[in-house]
C-alpha cells in the first residue's frame, strides 16, 4: 500500500505511480491522501484487504477523529485529473464505497519510492 503526504505526492501517486489494475482509495467529501492498493497480476483482493485500504485512505484524511468515515475505492484506470485542477484534485468513475473506521496498517511512506522513479517535487 502506499500513501501520498501532500496533494503534489496525490498527483505523483495518482498518475504516475499506479498501475490500471491498481485499487485506488480516498475518504469521500473531504480532503485526505490519495492510497494505493498495489493489485498482484490475474488475482483480486479479497473484501477484508480492500477495506483496510479504505481504513488507511480514512485514517490519512481530514476525517481522521470521525467514526465510520465512507471511503470511495476504484480501479486506478478510471482516475482522471481534470485539465487545468489544482494539484490532487482528480476524477473518478466506477466507484464502490466502502464505510470503515479510520486506522493505519500496512502503509509506505512514498518518500523513499520517490527518487526510483524521478519524482518533480523531490
């Protein structure tokens, strides 16, 4: 799983990093972190290991101190960025939302990941 700080590392994670197949999560109606679920070639995640990811997106969002905070959850594929949005804003189609209680397990910190492959805001 991996996780952008900043709405400059939700771009760069968003529409950069991200594979197709990828699952793609973020707290809805809010602002918070772009998170995502890397997805393993001819082989789904099962429900229990999407809404982690949703738990995740939650926990990195403004919605942090809520209760059950829906989270939207979609392929990376149908994320879009607008022309002409403000860094981390995007689109998204084909949405499952996923209600959860923000908490943190198994996130990176894309940091490290950045300098591999040329991020502009290193």
């Amino acid at each position: 799983m991996l996780a952008g700080k900043s709405d400059e590392d939700n771009d760069f994670l968003s529409l950069k990093v991200v594979h197709s197949n990828d699952y793609w999560f973020h707290v809805r109606a809010m602002p918070g972190s772009h998170v995502i679920l890397r997805a393993k070639p001819d082989e789904d995640p099962d429900r229990e290991t999407l809404k982690r990811a949703a738990a995740v997106a939650a926990f990195h969002s403004k919605a942090r101190k809520g209760g059950i905070v829906a989270v939207s959850c979609t392929r990376a594929r149908y994320v879009k960025k607008p022309r002409g949005a403000r860094p981390g804003t995007v689109r998204i189609r084909k949405e499952t939302v996923f209600k959860v209680r923000p908490g943190l397990q198994y996130v990176t910190d894309i940091s490290g990941f950045k300098e591999d492959v040329g991020h502009p805001f290193s």
